[in-house]
C-alpha cells in the first residue's frame, strides 16, 4: 500500500460518475441544532460523491449523512460533505457532495448499483 504517498486532495474530474436516480435519505442539522431528515434522489453518482436536489436550507460545508441501499437490500450510511449548491427546480438547492466518511461503502454501493444495472441491461430481449 501507498497510502502515505497519496495526495491529500483528489480530483473530481476522475471520478467515474454516473447518472442514477438512486432514492436516498439526506440528514442533518439546522442552525438552531433540530435534526431533520428529507427523502429525495439522487440525480447522479459517483465514486466520491453525489450530487441531488434538497428543499431543506443548507450551506457549503456543511455536513449530511445519507442514507440508501445498494441492490440486494443491504443499508448504507455515508457522511457527506456539501461542496456545491446551485438553484434547482421548484425552489429546491441542487447539492453536490463529497463523501468524508465510509467512502469504502459508498463505492461498494456505486459498484452494485452499476453491476445491477448492466445486469439487467443484458438481460433484456
């Protein structure tokens, strides 16, 4: 392993993405400390990050968990840093996140979810 010789940051334009409507759940922290959760989806993936429209206000950098399922049902919970907001549709943020913590599990869910796509795509008749 070369993980001391990695670079600390990494280049976003690397990251193998792709365009999933992945159902998730967003969570975090308002400024007056409530807790608050939101159902949405995902508008794309990638490796690193994601990127979905929120109503709830939130500012960059501040930090989410999100919440799915890779395609055999198994949970997974990644923490998420929000590195991009821009207007959305129908007064929602579109948000672009990096993830910070269980990065390993995000990927796994990024593989099973191209996996599982390119399944079915072959499959078909």
């Amino acid at each position: 392993m070369l993980t001391s010789m990695q670079p600390q940051f990494e280049e976003k334009r690397f990251a193998l993405r792709m365009a999933l409507r992945l159902p998730i759940v967003v969570s975090g922290r308002s400024d007056d400390g409530a807790a608050w959760s939101e159902p949405t989806e995902t508008d794309d993936i990638s490796t690193l990050g994601a990127l979905f429209q929120l109503n709830q206000h939130i500012g960059q950098g501040d930090s989410l968990y999100i919440r799915s399922h890779r395609p055999d049902g198994v949970p997974v919970e990644v923490k998420a840093k929000v590195v991009r907001i821009a207007p959305g549709s129908h007064g929602t943020s579109r948000v672009g996140v990096s993830i910070v913590e269980q990065k390993e599990n995000w990927l796994r869910l990024f593989v099973a979810w191209i996996a599982d796509d390119n399944v079915a795509e072959g499959h078909e008749e």
